[in-house]
C-alpha cells in the first residue's frame, strides 16, 4: 500500500518532500494522526540512512505544526511497530505521530510501556 504513495484513493497526503510524504492514517487513533512514510521502500527505522532520518524529523516537525494549528493537541505519542513482533502489519516503514489529548484515555502514564504487561506505573516509585 505505501509503495503506492502517488494513489489518491488510498492516501491522503498532508506534506510532501523529497524522500517522505505525511499521510493521514486510514484508521486514526486520535483527530490529527499521522504516517511519515519513506517513498523508498523499507521496512526497519533501523535501514533508513543518517540524512533520511534527519529529513523524516523535519517533516515530524512541519507536521506537528500543521496538527497543532488545527487540532491543539496536548501532546503527541511518536510511534513505530519495527518488525512483525513489534505488530507492523504494514512492511513498509511508517512513524505514527499521534496527537494526545487530556482525558483520551483514563490513565495515560507509561505511555508505550503499557504494551505489554509489565509494572503498574505507580511502582516505579525509588526504592528507600
């Protein structure tokens, strides 16, 4: 699907540059969710070179811009699913920036933590 990215059926395209397009996701968690995807197909964050990672960022940034003056999100959720255990279903790399909202869910501490099972945030209190 992301090696299609010139298809206006399947994407609907925020920002453009030379190497990336930010796309709006088909499923958004959240009003203002995005996908920085590489027009050269990868699959791994890890394959992209030192000037693609940098190139990525600046749009991130450009997009939180445009998310901000639209949507006024309280904070963002960066996120990337590196491999079929991590739960890409998509294998072609995509960084999901989602904008986080106060109340969007009950108890947001811990953040990407809580996909798996692991300790409740309030034991991560120091040890006396």
């Amino acid at each position: 699907m992301f090696c299609k990215l010139h298809d206006n059926s399947l994407h609907d395209i925020l920002i453009e540059s030379l190497h990336f397009v930010v796309r709006r996701d088909n499923f958004p968690l959240s009003k203002g969710h995005v996908e920085v995807v590489p027009r050269r197909h990868v699959e791994s964050f890890f394959d992209l070179t030192a000037a693609e990672i940098a190139e990525a960022y600046e749009l991130m940034q450009e997009a939180r811009k445009k998310i901000d003056d639209e949507h006024t999100p309280d904070a963002y959720t960066i996120g990337v699913n590196d491999g079929t255990a991590a739960g890409r279903t998509v294998d072609h790399l995509h960084i999901h920036l989602i904008p986080r909202y106060e109340g969007d869910v009950e108890d947001p501490r811990g953040g990407i933590r809580q996909i798996l099972s692991g300790p409740h945030p309030d034991e991560w209190a120091p040890k006396a």
